[in-house]
C-alpha cells in the first residue's frame, strides 16, 4: 500500500476558526464570497491548527518515548535543527535554528527526539527568549544530565515587513544549565556548532 499522510483536526475548531477568518476577511476590507477567497477561512483555520499543534504535545512524553541507559558523559550535539513558530505579539512567523547539546549523567534519547522536543514548543505563539528556556528544561527535567545548553538563531517576520523593517537582522537566544555554565565547555559547544566539520576541503 502506498504511504498516506493523515492529517487530523478538531472540525468544531474548524469551523470556529472558519467563522472568525471570514469575518477577518471582510473587515479589511475584502470580500469573503469572491472566488479566491472562497476556501481562504478553511484553508487558514486548518493551518493555524497544524501551526499550534504543540499545545497537544509533551516533550517529556517524547523524550522518555526513546530513553537508554547509557554510561557516556562526552557532549551529544544536535544543530542546526530548523525552526518555524510565531510571535505571540503580532503572530507573524519567526524562523531559524536551533542548536542543542548535553552531557548525559546515566541515560541518552533518541537523536529525533531532540528535535521534535524543537517542534513541540515551537508550534505554539511564542517568544525566543521562553522557547529557548523551554527546550532546556525539558531535557534537564527527563534526562538529569550533568549539563544542557540550547542556543537560538531566527529571523521575525514582526521585525522584517512591519514596525521597524529591518530585513537583516537575527537575534540568537541562549540558555545553559549545568556543565555548560563553566566558561570552557560553554566555549566547546559554541566552537562546535560553528565549525562544518563535514565540509570537505
């Protein structure tokens, strides 16, 4: 059988979301019933649901989902992690990458797991600086290692076509526990998630 994607939504929410998107759509000055914007209001309140999917979700379920004992304690790093959420002030994407990092202290998950712990918090209305605290302390609170580090890099939409309109800028967002808070191994991550180590020469 060939593979099938299943999306699933709450058609009760659909159909609020759709009344709201609608009435949005006429106070802008647009009109709802021309043929363009006939599936607009379903089409939005469907992909605002898939956008805010993390409120459904725990990090702490995904990352026991996938826990091994293990005795290692060297760093694990998982970067460059693309990132899509939205600003809860004008809910307006911000976009980017996240970079992570720890030292286990007995017990290790699943690389994906790492990632997808990005996407719960991420698919909600956010701000950087909370989702880059988040990240960490799901992994801090699940798997006790000796140390976490979390680093963010985006750009805001909020930022880049509106207010100030600054088109180049990237604001980076950090949060360290543990290890991590001692200069030197803060200083190997950072070197580490700059370096291209794969790049041949």
């Amino acid at each position: 059988m060939a593979y099938k994607k299943i999306e699933h939504y709450d058609e009760d929410v659909t159909e609020g979301l759709m009344k709201n998107y609608r009435e949005t759509l006429k106070l802008i000055g647009e009109d709802p019933d021309r043929e363009g914007l006939l599936k607009t209001p379903e089409r939005i309140a469907r992909a605002m649901q898939y956008c805010t999917q993390g409120y459904g979700m725990d990090a702490h379920v995904i990352l026991n989902s996938a826990k091994f004992h293990e005795e290692v304690n060297e760093m694990i790093i998982v970067k460059n992690i693309e990132l899509y959420s939205m600003c809860e002030h004008h809910m307006l994407p911000f976009f980017g990458k996240a970079h992570i990092a720890y030292i286990p202290n007995g017990w290790i998950t699943g690389l994906s797991k790492l990632a997808r712990v990005v996407d719960v918090f991420a698919r909600r209305l956010q701000v950087q600086e909370r989702l880059t605290s988040q990240i960490l302390d799901a992994i801090k609170e699940t798997l006790n290692p000796l140390g976490v580090a979390v680093v963010i890099e985006a750009e805001h939409l909020c930022m880049m076509m509106r207010g100030v309109q600054k088109q180049n800028s990237v604001t980076t967002t950090s949060a360290f526990f543990g290890e991590f808070e001692k200069q030197s191994t803060r200083n190997e991550f950072i070197n580490l998630i700059q370096a291209d180590l794969l790049k041949t020469k």
